[in-house]
C-alpha cells in the first residue's frame, strides 16, 4: 500500500477530535505533578503524529511510541497507531511495532508507575491491549484482502464468461453463415439446371418455356434473398465447407421427436402452423434448431419427462414454437454436462433471422418460447 495515501478529511476530523479527546483526559489526570510542562509537549507532539499517522502510520507510530516512554499522555496516539499498522501493513512490521509499543509502555510504567495498579499487572495490560490490537488489525487486513480477491475473480469470472458467449455467438453465425451458404449453393444448382434446360431445349413448347423461365426467376429471387441474409451474417472469410446438402428444416421434425422417443423422451407434437412446408429454408433451419436445441435441454435437465412441442402461426404473420417441460429441482445437475453457451448461440441465431427467443421457468415448468417473422 502508499506510503502517502490520502486519507479522508473525515478521517482527520475524527482522529483529532477522539485521540485530542483522550490525550487531553490523560494530561488532566496528570495536572499537579512537576512534569506538567513536559506532559503538555508530549500531549501536543503526539497528536501531531497521530494525525501523521494516516499517512505515514509506522512513522507516526513510533514517534507517538517513543513520546510514550516520557508521558502516559502519548499513550491514545501510541495505540492508535498500534491499531493503524496493523491494518495497513504486514504482519511482520505490524508485530515489530507492537513489540515497541510494549516495550515503550514498560518504561514508562518503570519510570512513572501508576499508584493504582503494579507493574506486573501494568504489563499484563499493556501486553493485553496491544496484543488485542494487533490480532484485530491483522483479521481486518485479511479479512479486506479476501474481499478484495474474491470481488477481483468473479470480475474476473465475469469478463471470462463474456468472452465465451461473444466466442459462442461469433460460433452461432459462422455455423449459421455456412449452413446458408450450402441452401443457397442447392438453390443455384436448381436454377442452373432449369436454366440449362431452356438453352439446350430451345424447340419446346411456349408453355413449358414459359414454365421453366418462371421457375428460374422464382429461384433467382429466393437465392438473392438468401445472399442478402448470407452477406448480413458473414462476419469474416471462412473458406470451411461442410458439403452442399441442403441443412434440416421443419419436414425433418418427425425424425427429430422420433429419436427423442427411442431415447425415453415423451414427446407430444402439437402442429398448428398453415403450410409449414412453404416456409423459407433459412427460418424453417432455425425453427428446427429452437425445437432440437429444446429437445437437448429437457434430455439434459429432466430426463424421461414429458416434453410439448408447438407450432402455430401462417405465413404473413409470426411463426411461433412452444417448447415446454418439468423444470427440474433447483438442487439437480443435468445428466449430460454442457458448456451452457447453446442457448446463448440458439438466441443469436434466433435474432439475426429478425426473431426472439426467450427462456424462463414458470408454474413448474422450463418454456423455451421462439417467435420468428413468416414472410407473407
């Protein structure tokens, strides 16, 4: 710690008025002796080190400890500072002082003993005091330096935990960005094929031309649509590329709860969405990832309990996907460890296709709740 802190006004306020106060009691009990003159010096001086004391408490200490060897009135300044070592410096140099301090206090009941009490019993006391400060002073530094590095590792299990879930979000759209790059590559593919029918194919019939370059421009719109949300969520070059099949959507939701079942998990499907199937593939992949990434936490947190799965929504309006089970006991541990950074990249994914996602527990039960917007 500085040498030279500053120290509050307060602080000095406070120190002049209670150790002034207990130095000028002391030199009131010594009124009438023949070393008044020397015991008001003392009284002085030594509140001038207590005061000292706040920025520099050994040094003040032990000008206030060697006042005590001359006058009983240094005594409040020389304690005090006891207390103030103690607090602010190791305990090496805080039990050197205390050492001197009782030390300093057997002089001076040699030299100008108390008539009310010995000197065994004055020592007694001394070393008493002293040794109640010193234990004091030490248990408040630790107990403040504890604080101090347990405040500083949940910051920094804080900081630690953002990282993950920027790392876990940056994840999420690189996943997601390829995902979307393959739809749209299987998208090209279909329109370069219709397209190469059309120019290999010049002598068919007015109808099937018309047909062909109508599907061709309804794939051209839907593969730009893809580019523009492929482009909004490529963050940075990643040249990976896990293949060109077309990633799951909602039509492969019947094999998802069928392996949940064969893995003794209820699951009850409730589909109340119009036309499902003409859902764009981008949101129907990411309102397959909200049911299986539901499907995963009730296996991990309730395991062989019910789960419900909803559906409801029509195009031009909001597709929404009801995830819901038993929530588990507050003490429970998951049966399968997890990072529990799916749901943080789940929430991404879910906010980068214009979405919302939002998971609570409520009367009993853990919902995972997605709302995604259903182009018209």
């Amino acid at each position: 710690m500085s040498q030279s802190r500053r120290p509050h006004p307060f602080a000095v306020a406070g120190v002049i008025l209670g150790i002034g106060a207990l130095t000028a009691v002391s030199l009131w009990g010594q009124a009438g002796r023949t070393s008044w003159g020397l015991d008001v010096a003392v009284a002085v001086v030594s509140l001038a080190a207590a005061v000292a004391q706040l920025w520099w408490p050994v040094h003040g200490t032990l000008v206030a400890t060697v006042l005590a060897t001359l006058s009983p009135v240094a005594t409040p300044a020389a304690t005090m500072g006891a207390l103030q070592v103690s607090l602010r410096r190791r305990f090496p140099v805080a039990a050197a002082v205390t050492a001197a301090g009782m030390a300093a206090h057997l002089v001076q009941g040699w030299w100008r003993p108390n008539s009310g009490i010995s000197l065994s019993w004055w020592l007694l006391l001394i070393c008493a005091a002293y040794g109640a400060l010193l234990g004091w002073g030490s248990l408040a530094r630790s107990r403040r330096a504890l604080l101090i590095s347990l405040s500083e590792r949940a910051r920094r299990a804080e900081a630690e935990q953002g990282r993950r879930v920027a790392e876990a979000r940056m994840a999420e759209r690189r996943r997601l960005a390829r995902e979307m790059h393959d739809v749209l590559a299987h998208r090209l593919s279909l329109v370069a094929t219709h397209a190469g029918a059309l120019e290999y194919r010049p002598d068919s019939s007015p109808d099937r031309l018309a047909a062909a370059a109508g599907v061709v421009r309804a794939g051209v719109h839907q593969a730009l649509e893809e580019l523009r949300q492929v482009i909004g969520l490529l963050r940075e070059q990643d040249d990976e590329s896990d293949g060109l099949a077309p990633r799951p959507g909602l039509a492969d939701l019947p094999d998802l709860i069928a392996d949940s079942r064969r893995a003794g998990q209820p699951v009850r499907l409730d589909e109340r969405a119009a036309d499902a199937a003409a859902l764009p593939p981008a949101l129907s992949m990411t309102a397959y990832r909200v049911v299986q990434e539901g499907l995963t936490n009730a296996r991990k947190h309730a395991p062989g309990e019910q789960v419900e799965v909803t559906l409801s929504g029509a195009p031009g309006g909001t597709l929404l996907i009801d995830v819901r089970n038993p929530a588990p006991p507050a003490d429970a541990a998951p049966v399968v460890p997890g990072s529990g950074l799916g749901l943080v990249g789940l929430t991404e994914r879910v906010r980068l296709a214009g979405g919302q996602l939002d998971h609570h527990h409520t009367g009993g039960e853990f919902r995972l709740l997605a709302r995604l917007p259903w182009p018209g």
